[in-house]
C-alpha cells in the first residue's frame, strides 16, 4: 500500500524479492483500493511449486489517466503484444482499478528481459533408458516440458557408464536466450559396429544446411558405436555446406583436448564454424577420444582462440553437470562452443570438458601452434601456494630462486615435444633431498 500507485506497484515488488519470489513463480497481481480517495493497494499471489527461473526480475507498464477503459484496454494489448519472450513474460493479464480526481489506472506486469551477457540461468535434464533412440526422444520430451524453445538449448550429449550400461543424454539449456518458437528437435543417428570414421562421415551429410544443435556419440554393446546429430527441424542453414570433421586419439584426455584444438587450427577452422565438438572413450575406457565437426563455408567471427575447462573423478554425473553450468557461467553466450562428457580410465572414473572461444587474452592466443621450442632461458612462476620463483632453465637443469639446482623431468621434458597452443604448463622441476626427492611443478 502506498500513497501514489507506482510506490505500491514497486513496494509489491520488492515484497516478492524478498520472499525469495523467483521469476515464473507469481501467479497474478492485482490492483485496486478501498475507494477512490484510498491508498494504492497491490495484491500478489505466488506458487513455490511453479518452476523458479532466477531472482525476479519484474517492471511495469502504467496507465493513469481520465481516458475510457476501452483504450486504457487498448493500450494494454499493445504493450503484452510488445512484451519480452512473446508474451510469455506477462504475469496475470492487465489489472485496473478506480483513482481520485476522475482518473483510472490499468498496470501491467511483465519480466524484464534478461541482458544476454554472462551464461546466467543454465539448467538441464538428463535421460536415461535402455535403448539410444528412446533415450534420445525422452530428453528432447523434458526439454518440451521445461517449456525450452529452439535458440535455448546449448548442447545435447551422449554418454555412458560403459558399454553394456543404459543409453544416457544430458542437454543443457538456458531459458534466457531468445526464443524462437516451437522447439521442434530432430536427429540423425548411426548405431553400428563401423569405425568412428564412418560415423563422423555420415553425420557430416546430415548436417548439411541443417541448424545444428550438437552432435555427440558413445560407446556401444555388442562392439557397436553409436553417433546423433540434433537440430532444429524446418530451419535451413543454407552457409552450413561441405562439413568436414578431425579426430585425435590420446592417453590422456587433456592432451587429447589439446591435440583436438591443435587439429582444428591447422584445418584452418575460425571462431563460428564449429558445429560441434564431442568426447568419448574406448570401449575399455582407456583412450581419449575427441572429434569435432566444421563447415568453413560458414560466416567467421575471426580467429579461433579456443580453450577449455576440465573434470576429472568418480562424482555422479549430476555433478559433473552442475560442474558445467558453473563453468559456462564464466563466459559470456558468445563464447561457449561445446560441453561434453564421457567415461573414462578403464570405465572407474569419468570427465567434462567445456569449449569455449578465449575473448580475454592478446593476440597471442590466435597464434599458429608453436611446434618448435625451448624452455632456455628465465621463467617467472607462481606455484599453488602463491609463491613466486624465477628459474633460469639450461637444458635440463633450472636453477630456481630461494630452492637452489632443479632437474627438469623426464615426464615434464616431454611437454617440450609437439605442438602447444598459448604457452606451456605442466613442467615438473624436482631434486633430492637425502633419501626423498621434493618435486614442484608449475601444472
């Protein structure tokens, strides 16, 4: 209740902010008094049992004139025509009321539309069945549930727990992008005991003028492998043309993540041309698999500047989902490129990778790889701890500040060798101690 009809209509506001009142949660907001020369009062009702979609973010539209209700009708519908997420964001309808000097006011209360900045607001839903295809039809019907529109899925994956275990798909989306409608998801799928090639090769004619949501696959019983494309149906992509796709094959999955990097620029792929980017094991677990598909026929946002963020551990893939929707809200929408998952390390242990284009660095993160190296010369490095050490590397000795002579390890030496992308890490230096060798590294 307020003396003006604006205060009222902010003070109901905040009241619902601070019940912790989330966005899709308020059911109705009504106006009215105890007669014409009474205060402003707003009423609003709420469901906790409704599906929150973040802090509440509410504005209105205000009508407070002498005119006939007929337009103050009017103008309503033009401003819930006009309103955010086609509409979807007005709560209740418009609500009127009588006022003093001969006036009327009729409110309506809409969301804001969110900025699209930061990946704020990422959720998901995961499926899992006995079959691939019904997993696969299951979490495209949860996303219809959640009420995602097409634009605001992010990524649909493929995963396992192994090859003998249920079909899984996770999909993560974000309800503030935009929207375009009837989400309306279709897939291509290839289940079959062919080589990975094969797979990558049918997908990439399925993609062809497609609006390509992910593309994703696993590991499968019976030898078999299995490959999903997912898209919007009824949408042409008429630059998505002669897709092409890499593949790497490494011991360990962040090596692998590079390597996959390492492929794709010398494919000479840029920033907007991926399609997708899809991790996976083999059938034992043992050996990181990463394929990427692109169209270079599509429109460039420059140089490719890719990274990643990494899990590794035996957590519940729940967690590993919230892992990325904490990763991706780092990043801007622009940037985020890919998240995926799979089994690993003899089918013990399991990972996540985000993929996202680096915005925040200098040109040298758009640099061809550096294939030939050396770690000579001086090093400024910061250990876990925030300690700070400069080491004057010589072949495979580094003196290090306060620490004395270092020896460089074999298994840090062997990141001299092959191609790096934006620097070097994991360098181990270690020396003896009496019996015990004290090692640091810079991972």
């Amino acid at each position: 209740r307020s003396g003006s009809w604006n205060g009222a209509a902010r003070e109901v506001i905040a009241k619902l902010a601070e019940l912790g009142v989330e966005d899709g949660q308020v059911v109705s907001i009504d106006a009215h008094n105890s007669g014409k020369q009474g205060d402003a009062i707003f009423s609003a009702h709420y469901s906790r049992a409704l599906e929150g979609r973040g802090p509440l973010r509410l504005s209105f539209q205000a009508q407070n004139s002498s005119a006939t209700w007929k337009s103050m009708y009017d103008a309503a519908a033009f401003t819930m025509a006009r309103a955010p997420k086609k509409g979807a964001g007005i709560v209740g309808s418009a609500t009127s009321s009588c006022n003093s000097g001969g006036r009327s006011v009729t409110y309506t209360f809409m969301q804001k539309p969110r900025p699209i900045a930061m990946m704020e607001n990422v959720r998901y839903v995961e499926s899992r069945k006995d079959t691939w295809n019904g997993a696969a039809d299951d979490v495209i019907r949860q996303l219809e549930l959640a009420g995602v529109q097409r634009g605001q899925v992010l990524q649909i994956d493929a995963h396992n727990n192994g090859p003998s275990e249920r079909s899984i798909f996770s999909a993560h989306y974000c309800l503030d992008l935009a929207g375009r409608g009837e989400l309306g998801i279709k897939y291509a799928a290839t289940n079959s005991a062919d080589q990975w090639g094969w797979h990558y090769e049918e997908a990439d004619r399925a993609c062809e003028n497609k609006s390509v949501i992910s593309i994703t696959g696993s590991c499968n019983a019976g030898g078999r492998n299995v490959y999903f494309v997912f898209y919007y149906d009824g949408e042409q992509e008429e630059d998505v043309k002669d897709v092409q796709h890499v593949e790497v094959f490494h011991d360990n999955w962040s090596v692998a993540a590079q390597l996959i990097i390492t492929e794709l620029f010398k494919a000479g792929v840029q920033f907007g041309q991926i399609l997708g980017i899809d991790a996976k094991c083999a059938a034992d677990g043992r050996q990181a698999c990463f394929s990427a598909h692109y169209s270079k026929k599509k429109n460039a946002g420059g140089k490719l500047a890719l990274r990643y963020k990494y899990a590794q551990s035996s957590q519940s893939w729940a967690g590993f989902y919230t892992w990325g929707i904490a990763e991706m809200a780092k990043i801007k929408t622009s940037q985020f490129i890919a998240f995926t998952a799979s089994i690993a390390e003899g089918l013990s242990t399991s990972v996540a990778f985000v993929f996202f284009q680096d915005i925040k660095a200098g040109d040298y993160m758009g640099d061809a790889p550096i294939t030939e190296w050396s770690l000579d010369g001086l090093w400024q490095i910061q250990n876990t701890l925030g300690h700070s050490y400069f080491a004057d590397v010589s072949g495979s000795d580094a003196e290090l500040t306060n620490a004395g002579r270092w020896h460089v390890t074999d298994a840090g030496w062997r990141w001299k060798q092959g191609d790096v992308i934006g620097g070097w890490f994991g360098i181990q230096f270690e020396k003896d101690v009496g019996v015990a060798k004290a090692r640091f590294s810079t991972a």
